[in-house]
C-alpha cells in the first residue's frame, strides 16, 4: 500500500497557490492534513512537546496583544486573516509532524528544488515571470534590474528557499558526483540571480558552519581525485558559460556591482531599514516605555511606519511599506516580551548546530538559521510559506532528537 505524502503535498500546493490572485485562501488547503491527520490518530490530540509549547507561548502572546489593543489595530480584518492562518499552521504541524518522514522530505525538497534552480536560470535568461502569468499575476517582460522569483513570488522568499536546497545538497548529496555538482552550481546561480543580499548572507554563514562541522566531525585528509575532479568541472564549465553568455553575464555582474554598491546610497534598502531601527528607537525614548516592553499588537510596525516613514531627498524619496525587519517588527508587535519569546527558539536552533553531530538535525536548524538571518532584512512572518516551514522544521527536530536519541557521527 502506498503511504500518500498529504501534508508535504499540501505544503507544495499552498507555496504555488499563495502567490497567485486567491492570496491567502491557499491556507485554508492546511485543513486537509488537519483532518487526514485526526482521522489517521483517531481523533486525538498528542501532547505538546517544548518546542511547540514554546511557539504556541509566543503566538498566545501576540494575540493576546492584539486582543488587549484591539482599538489600535491597523487593518483589522489582516490581522484575524493572519491569526487564522497562524492557527492552521500550528495545528497542521501538531497533528502532522510525527507522520513525517524527514529524510525522505528533504530528498524530495532537493529533487523538486534542483528543477526549479534550472527553471530560475530560464527565467533569468527570458526575464519573464512565468510563474506569475500562470498564476494569474502579469509577468512582464524586464530588461533591467531583473530579479527572479520563481513559484515564490518574491525574490527574498525564492531566495532563502534556494539557499535551504543547497543546504540540502550539501548534506544529503546525489550519489553521481557529476549530477551533485551541476545541481550546486545551477542553485548557487540561481541564489545570485535573485539578487537578494540577505540570502546571500544566509548562503555565507550557513554553508561555513557546514564546512566548519564537516571540518571538525571528519577531520580527515582532502580527498584530492575528488576535488581535482570538481576545480577541473568548475573550470571547463565557466569557460564555457562564459563563452556562451559573455555580453549578457557582462550586464548581469554590473547589475551585480550595483546592487551591492547600492547598499551604501540613502534610497537603498539597507540604509532605510538602519533608519528604521533609530526611527524605532527615538520612538521608544519619547515616552513609549509601555510600547517598547509588552508591544502593541499585530500590525503595529506597519502603524508605526505609516506615521514614521523613511524620507530622503526633500520628500522626492519616501518608504512607508514595510520596516524590512521581522526583529523589530516583532518589537514593535510583542515588546522586548515577545522577542525574547522569539530569540530563545533562534538561540535554541543555533546550539543545536554546534552541539549536534546528525547531519538531519544540523539540515533542519541550518535551515532554521539561514531564514532567521533573512528575517532580519525581512518580514517573513506575514507569509504563510515563511511560518509554515519555520514552525513545521522547528518542531520536527524534536522528534529526530525522540527518535535517535544520541546523535550519530554523519560524515565519513
């Protein structure tokens, strides 16, 4: 009898659904592993474990914020869509997590990750977001300044996605080393094609723990056939990438060289997001010491920018959108309480990298930590993709730590 995978299909679905004109219904699709899941248990709840005792303290608190400012809430109607959302998550992921086989989910991240990395390389060569003209969203073509996206619909969201699949690469590897090493190299192209800084920081400081726990777990001599093999690769195949594609991989770096240079003028994101935080701070300072330690509610960083916004340039220049920074969103939301709440699930994920010694626990908290590090250039937590993958690999390490009890050395 084949086991049919109904939660992880249904993570796929909503990512590919979320983006497109219905926006947010696609979550309501999380009832169906809910009910699956109950029917398959018998209808019973188990008890929670610390993990999620935790992420349900910190998402009680948050509604109870919300509920005490109520009056104050900026969009009313977003905030209990969100709160539903939120609901759904957790009990998808309750009900559900025990019935993952998470070796096997990440095997299938990785082969359905690696196709979508070659359609990135496609949509950045046509500059069209064809995942967005089937979804309903446009697509238009753009010569200039073009980020990809893929099913994810934002380049930020692609990119954090791309950097857990080479994660996933790295730690559960194709047997051919051929195909192993095409799939690095499309992934880590398509993670530069976003353009996206954060997830290229994530890429940095996620795959250098890998090599440091490799480095240290292993401890054995390179394996030098294996890596004259792979420079030789690397090699013939950028001579002739680069032969191919000379005049348009000239304009891809300089667009390259200018987003990255770009972080240093007033208008760019990473200068408005520092303005932000002092913005933030100024505004605590001024009285708002209730503000500043229990939050105001979900929504009330957006509030808060909307009578605070970014202005440069004699006003030619204004950003009233979005902090860009799940951090202070959070303080801003649920106080220093809160991200207090927040930071010890963070804090708790990065010990177990440097504790661990399973290559399935250090994949899920690796790639807990590659979002966490977005989050910061980034509010994820109003997607349900984000929150999904965050609360579903948070609490799934639980169960590998129940289910192996003593970790086991991975690397050979």
């Amino acid at each position: 009898m084949v086991k049919i995978r109904y939660f992880e299909i249904t993570m796929l679905v909503v990512i590919i659904l979320q983006n497109g004109f219905l926006k947010n219904l696609p979550a309501l699709l999380l009832m169906i592993p809910i009910m699956l899941g109950l029917i398959q248990s018998n209808w019973k709840l188990k008890t929670l474990n610390l993990r999620e005792a935790l992420v349900l303290l910190y998402g009680g608190y948050l509604l109870l914020i919300s509920i005490i400012n109520v009056k104050n809430l900026y969009n009313p109607v977003n905030v209990i869509n969100i709160f539903i959302q939120y609901l759904l998550i957790f009990l998808s992921v309750h009900i559900c997590y025990d019935k993952v086989k998470i070796d096997r989910f990440f095997i299938s991240y990785r082969n359905i990750g690696v196709v979508l990395s070659l359609l990135c390389i496609v949509e950045q060569i046509s500059r069209i977001h064809f995942f967005d003209i089937v979804l309903g969203k446009g697509g238009m073509y753009s010569e200039y300044a073009y980020r990809v996206s893929s099913i994810f619909g934002h380049p930020i969201l692609c990119g954090v996605f791309l950097v857990i699949l080479l994660l996933t690469l790295l730690y559960f590897p194709y047997k051919k080393i051929f195909f192993q090493y095409i799939a690095v190299v499309v992934t880590i192209a398509a993670i530069l094609f976003t353009q996206s800084r954060s997830s290229w920081i994530a890429t940095i400081v996620t795959v250098f723990l890998y090599w440091i726990k490799k480095r240290k777990i292993a401890s054995q001599k390179l394996q030098k056939n294996k890596f004259l093999f792979f420079l030789s690769f690397v090699i013939s195949t950028l001579a002739i990438f680069i032969s191919l594609f000379f005049s348009y991989l000239n304009h891809f770096f300089m667009a390259l060289f200018v987003r990255v240079s770009g972080s240093l003028d007033a208008g760019e994101g990473h200068i408005v997001r520092i303005e932000n935080i002092l913005n933030s701070i100024n505004f605590w300072n001024s009285g708002h010491h209730l503000q500043l330690i229990f939050g105001s509610g979900k929504n009330a960083g957006l509030l808060f920018l909307i009578s605070h916004p970014v202005s440069k340039f004699g006003g030619l220049f204004v950003w009233n959108s979005a902090l860009d920074n799940q951090y202070l969103t959070i303080v801003h939301e649920c106080g220093i309480i809160g991200l207090i709440l927040f930071l010890l699930m963070v804090v708790d994920s990065l010990m177990t990298i440097l504790k661990s010694e399973d290559k399935t626990r250090l994949l899920i908290n690796s790639s807990l930590l590659s979002i966490n590090i977005v989050l910061f250039f980034f509010e994820g937590l109003d997607y349900v993709t984000v929150v999904l993958f965050l609360v579903f690999l948070y609490v799934v390490d639980n169960k590998e730590v129940k289910n192996k009890g003593e970790v086991e050395i991975v690397y050979e």
